[in-house]
C-alpha cells in the first residue's frame, strides 16, 4: 500500500504530557523534539504523519500506575503524590515545549491561533484537563488554569471526585455506573459555559451526561469516544446520547484504542485492523453528520491497532478511508475543519 502525502491532522486527545512527566521529568522538551522511545507521539513522528495540532490531556494518574510505570513503591509515590500539583507539573511541560522551539509549537487559546499554526507549520496545542479532581469545589483555581491556557475539561476520569463520578464497569457493560452530577458539578459546567471553556463528556457516566445536556448551553463534545451498540464499553455513547449531541450541534472525536474498537472489547493491537476504526467513524457519521464527527486518537493512553502503530500512521488510517469511500471534502472535515469549527463554538465570547 502507497502512503499519500499527510493530510494536516486535528486530533482530540492524547496523554503525551502524562508519557513526558512520567519518564522525562527532567528534560521532556529534549525527549519530545528528539524521539521518545516508545508511546505514540513525538515531533519527528508528528511531522510524519500529519499531525498538527490537538487537544493534549493533563491527567492525575492513579498512584498504583505511577509506582508501576516509574518502578517505586505506592508508599514511595505517595511520597510526593499531590493532585493539583501534577497538574501545575504537566502544564509546566507543555510551557516548556513552546519555550524550547516557539517555531515548532504553540499553545493555542483560540481558533485564530489554531489557523495561525497551520499558515506557520508549527504544531497547535490546546490544554485540557482530563479529570478535574485537582480542582476544589468552589473552583478558586479555574481562571488561574484558563489564564495558563487551559481551554477545554472533561470533569470526570474513572474515579469519584467533588463534581461526581465518572464511567465505571467491566466490558460488557453499561454507561448507566453512578449518580449524575454534585452541586459542585453543576457549578462546573455553569463556570465552563461563563468562561467559554469546553466540557468533555468522554468519562460522563450517563447520569451526569444528561445533567450536563440539561445544564450547558454549548454543544456537547465528545474527545475521545466511540459507539456503544459496536463495542459495549461502558465509555462508549449510546445511541440516545448520539442522538442528544447531534441535536445540541455537538461533536466525537473518535479513540483509536483496540477495547473501544472491538466488539468483543479486546486490547488486542495485533489482531485489530483499521476497519475497526472506518466502521465507528461510519456508523457516527449516520448518527451526527459528516460535520461532527473527527479524530480523538487516544495517543499515549491507548493501545492502537497494529496497522496504525503510531502518529505516524495517520496517512495510512486516512487512505484506508479513502479507499472505503470517504472523499476528499470529508476527509478534511475529519481530519481538520470539525474540530476547528466546534472548538469555535465553543470558545465563541
């Protein structure tokens, strides 16, 4: 198979600053504008496959994760594990790559900066807060993070915190997993919605996703999801909240990670072709529209199908779209003008 030349890619999610904080606290620019050795993304690889902009995740790891991934005891991370200040570390990381190579990347705050990047060649990097459990109830540090660029937040990972709970369950199962959102959840999104912040519903359960549909008056985003009746995950969007995101004009990026794909909800990345990912992208675009429907890769946090590999496959999962039918105008959308547009929406005073 003949790769064609990238296409420029907006994607809406990756766990690159997780990677960088976790094994290059020291030097993560260097890492990232060299090669980082494993995991998905990094500039060269970036600039390979198209790659130009995003939406890059500051995310707390669970403790048993950390100790895991950086060889320490739990007792050893607890040591020094504080919520709010790996989120001030991670978003550090992102100040450092713009500070290392500015002609390389920018921290975006607006669609006139994405654009921007794109005339430059320079990487758009848009912060967002995956888990808004280093937050206090009374938001006292949310316009500091706005102020540090942070334009987009999904309230919930896996884990309760002061705004509610977010998805949990076993494959097979059901989003339907805990109650919707706390008094301090719904004064989440009320904030969002005053300071044109985006809210991710990716990690809602489905009580707090429909409070949230109830609540916000900005179209509902989905970063990173997929199709619950292709793959049962709990994580996945039901055909009523498909439904209740093409209505409010809203939008999903959808993941690249194997158990999101597959039907029998397996992390199996050998085994799983690109196919996987044109039959979720299909199957939304009848439910939403060729206008609302992107990529949110997962980079970093996902196993990816073997096939794709890393970012540097975008070309190869964009002609395996091709060659299922997807012209060029849909293409684009996909690639680039959905997100441009919705995150317009969205951040729109």
């Amino acid at each position: 198979m003949t790769t064609p030349a990238p296409h420029a890619v907006f994607d809406g999610h990756n766990d690159l600053l997780l990677k960088l904080w976790l094994d290059h606290p020291d030097d993560p620019a260097g890492a990232f504008y060299h090669q980082v050795a494993g995991g998905h993304l990094d500039f060269p690889r970036m600039r390979r496959g198209g790659f130009a902009g995003g939406l890059f995740a500051v995310f707390i790891p669970p403790v048993a994760y950390v100790a895991q991934q950086r060889g320490q005891s739990e007792a050893q991370v607890q040591d020094y594990f504080d919520p709010l200040t790996i989120v001030e570390q991670q978003i550090a990381i992102m100040h450092q790559l713009e500070q290392a190579a500015p002609e390389r990347l920018r921290i975006c705050r607006t669609v006139d900066d994405i654009r921007q990047c794109r005339a430059d060649g320079r990487i758009a990097a848009v912060l967002h807060i995956e888990g808004a459990g280093a937050l206090d109830a009374d938001l006292s540090q949310l316009d500091h993070f706005y102020q540090l660029g942070v334009r987009s937040i999904g309230p919930f990972w896996n884990v309760p915190n002061a705004f509610g709970e977010g998805i949990r369950g076993a494959f097979p199962g059901s989003p339907d997993s805990g109650p919707g959102l706390t008094a301090a959840g719904k004064a989440l999104i009320a904030a969002c919605n005053r300071r044109r912040i985006m809210i991710d519903v990716s990690h809602m359960n489905e009580k707090a996703f429909w409070d949230t549909a109830a609540l916000s008056n900005a179209p509902l985003v989905a970063t990173h999801s997929n199709a619950h009746a292709l793959c049962p995950q709990p994580r996945n969007l039901t055909d009523a909240q498909l439904e209740a995101i093409a209505h409010s004009g809203g939008m999903v990026g959808v993941n690249f990670g194997t158990a999101f794909l597959r039907a029998d909800g397996k992390r199996d990345s050998a085994n799983t072709d690109l196919t996987e990912i044109v039959k979720h992208i299909e199957f939304l675009i009848a439910k939403l529209g060729e206008d609302h429907v992107g990529f949110g890769s997962d980079f970093d946090g996902v196993n990816v199908p073997q096939p794709l590999g890393d970012v540097s496959g975008l070309p190869t999962l964009i002609q395996t779209l091709s060659l299922a039918g997807f012209d060029q105008p849909l293409l684009d959308k996909l690639c680039w003008g959905n997100w441009i547009k919705t995150l317009d929406v969205n951040w729109r005073a």
